[in-house]
C-alpha cells in the first residue's frame, strides 16, 4: 500500500469530527485511510495490524480480491430494484446460502439488527400461526449479558445500562435468563413462549462460551416445548470459530439463524434470517419487508462470500489459527493476563486490571501497530480477520506480551 495523501493530519480530523458528529462512539484515536487484507493505514501512512475486523464484519479481510470484484462487477450492471421487482442475483444468493447454513428458506436483510428484528416478528407470528399463543401473549426468552443490537426493541431485553438507560419505555414480551442455564431457561419458557433467543457464544459481554451441552440443551428443551429456537450467528458465524457457524460445534440445527457482518464482505451490509420452511413460511406479501434487502448488489456480494466459505478452506484456517492464537494467550497468563476464552480466531482477554482498563491498554497496542478493542472493564477483543497468517498472529501476540510486560 502506498501511503494516502490527504490536507489534513489525523489530529486535524479528529478535532473536525467533534462538532458534526454525535458522540455515539469513542473512537480509538486513529483515522484510517486505506487497508488491505490484515492492514490499514492511518492517512499519515502508519501502518497497523487489524485484530479486530470490523467486529467479524470483515472475516475475509480488507478488500478481499473475489469481493471487490464481485461489486465491481455488479456496480457496472445493477445495483437496486427494491423487492417491488425481481432481480437475477437474488434467486442464487438465497439458494447457495440455505445450503451452506442447512436451512430451506432466506429472508434477507441490511443490518445486523434488522435481522434480529425481522427474526423477533418472524418469532411471534410463528406462534400465532402455527403454535396458538393467544394474540399479543408471544414471549421471547433472551439470555442476561446479550448484545443483539441496539433499536428500541432490542435495548429492551438488554441487561447492560449503558444501552438501556434513558432510551424506555422499553417493549414488553421477553424474560431473562442467565446465560449457561439450562435450569433457569426451562423454568423461563411456557406454554406463550415463541422461541429462545441466544448468542452461541456471547461477544460482546467478553466472549463467552458456554459449557459444553449447552447448546444441546437448548435445542432439546425448545424442541420439547414446542418453541423455536433461535440463534444469532452475527458475530460468531460465518467462519470466525473455526465453523460455518457457532452451534456446529455442538452438531446443532436451529430453527432460525441470523447472519449479518461477514456476509457483506465489508464492503456493503448485508444480513439475513434463514431457517426452516415452516418458520419463514408464516410471512405473506405486505407483512414484512426492506427496501435494500436483497438487492443486486447485496446479493452479488453475499454471493461471493458464500463461495469463500463453500470450499471449507477459511472454517479451516481459523481453526488452525485458533490454535495459535488459544497457545499464545495461554502463555501469558499469569504474566498480565488473568484468563482468556477463545474458539477460532476470537478471544476475549482478560487483563489485570492493575496494569489498566481494557481501553488503556488498547491504546498501548495501537501504538505498538496492532488494533484491537476494548469491552467491559479489563476484557479486551481479539478477532482477526480470517485471511491473517501465523507470522503476522504470533507478532500481534509478542506486541500484547510487550505491551504487559511495559505495566500500567
């Protein structure tokens, strides 16, 4: 990559944003200019390590070859019809993604948390239709320490304050469950219950996995009960654990998965529910429905990433990468890390809260070239994109090692 000119220094643009931007986000203070596979450059030419892509947004890296091309391409033929029309991208898109996910039917999307929104409407009509709940008595059992999103209805089954607090009157319908609880979640789901919606791994609260069979259960106390369940796949599917998806690790078939981040390729947002033909069949014309969802260019995109993904090769390399990455952090507990949780090329990690909060010491990694982010307290995020080598992983490593070892 050659290095971006630009008339102002990323100082200058930072201050620039302060007064235009809401402050929704705190930012790490660098201003990216251009990247490429596990690389940005700030637009002073500072080139950084990317361990977090984009929150497994860019699992195929910056500017993925085959991706670019696909929305080269397409840019060139069509890029929206709205689903008023029909499209020649759409049809192959929705067939190769059922496929690669085990499910019948694909109901895309934009974002993350419009997927989870669709899934949330999908869930309770499902229960009206098919089930017989009474009209407007559909609950939704969530796990405590869930990140799904950030809308209305979303922040409403939330347990963190910091999305919650001053955005209510919050939507009624959901009960909360601690995650990892069989026990809690049977005592949770009656004859109203529409479905259990959970992370397989949960992000956001630190990347947290649960005890083995737990998943299982899951499937087997809804399968029971006669309730969907549903899984959100956004950050943890699409390759980042070593799987096409999460759940696959426990050899489980949900009723409904939500995709999003990676299935854009980091280049256009893309999401989708895909499940099971007598779920996603309760949905009839007018009741549900996106502008952009599964338009041209989208589905050109989502496409493509399919492709990456149907050869097995990049599920593959974030497991043997995994395995890197699991050695590494395990070598430094006890040397600044107090424990860590990994599945894939994805780790939450642990810092002594000694030697800083998990933003602090983002800071000092960045400075150090690697970018990675921080979550509650002392955790910090790695996720690299899928496309990272050994040499460049282990480098990251010796950088978190230093960064440690310097101290508060």
């Amino acid at each position: 990559m050659t290095a971006p000119t630009h008339p102002r220094t990323s100082d200058e643009l930072i201050r620039a944003e302060e007064p235009v931007l809401a402050h929704n986000y705190h930012p790490l203070p660098v201003v990216v200019a251009r990247a490429e596979g596990a690389w940005v450059e700030d637009v002073e030419g500072r080139r950084y390590l990317d361990m977090l892509a984009g929150y497994s947004a860019l699992n195929f890296g910056h500017r993925h070859p085959a991706l670019v091309e696909a929305a080269h391409r397409q840019l060139d033929r069509l890029t929206l019809t709205s689903r008023a029309f029909h499209n020649d991208r759409l049809a192959g898109f929705a067939e190769r993604l059922a496929a690669l996910t085990g499910q019948d039917m694909v109901l895309p999307m934009n974002t993350g948390a419009e997927a989870v929104e669709s899934g949330i409407k999908l869930a309770r009509k499902w229960a009206y239709d098919v089930k017989g709940v009474p009209a407007d008595r559909a609950t939704i059992v969530v796990a405590a320490d869930n990140f799904h999103g950030r809308t209305t209805t979303i922040v409403s089954f939330s347990t963190d304050e910091t999305a919650r607090s001053g955005f209510g009157p919050f939507t009624p319908g959901f009960r909360i469950v601690p995650y990892n609880d069989l026990a809690a979640l049977e005592a949770a789901v009656d004859e109203t219950t529409a479905a259990v919606l959970i992370e397989p791994i949960q992000g956001e609260a630190g990347v947290l996995i649960p005890d083995d069979g737990y998943l299982a259960g899951v499937r087997e106390l809804t399968r029971r009960a006669g309730c969907l369940f549903v899984a959100d796949e956004i950050q943890s599917g699409l390759g980042r654990t070593g799987r096409t998806l999460a759940v696959e690790h426990e050899g489980v078939v949900p009723d409904v998965v939500l995709l999003g981040k990676a299935l854009g390729g980091g280049i256009v947002p893309v999401s989708a529910v895909v499940g099971r033909r007598e779920v996603l069949g309760v949905l009839h014309p007018g009741e549900h429905g996106s502008t952009f969802g599964g338009n041209p260019l989208a589905a050109a995109v989502g496409t493509a990433v399919v492709e990456l993904l149907e050869t097995g090769a990049f599920q593959r390399r974030a497991a043997e990468l995994g395995e890197v990455l699991r050695d590494g952090l395990a070598a430094l507990v006890g040397r600044g890390v107090v424990g860590f949780r990994s599945r894939g090329l994805w780790a939450g990690v642990d810092v002594d809260p000694a030697l800083g909060t998990g933003r602090a010491v983002s800071e000092r990694l960045m400075r150090e070239g690697i970018l990675a982010k921080d979550t509650h307290g002392s955790t910090i995020r790695l996720a690299p994109p899928l496309t990272i080598t050994a040499d460049e992983l282990t480098s990251a490593l010796a950088s978190l090692e230093k960064v440690l070892a310097a101290g508060a």
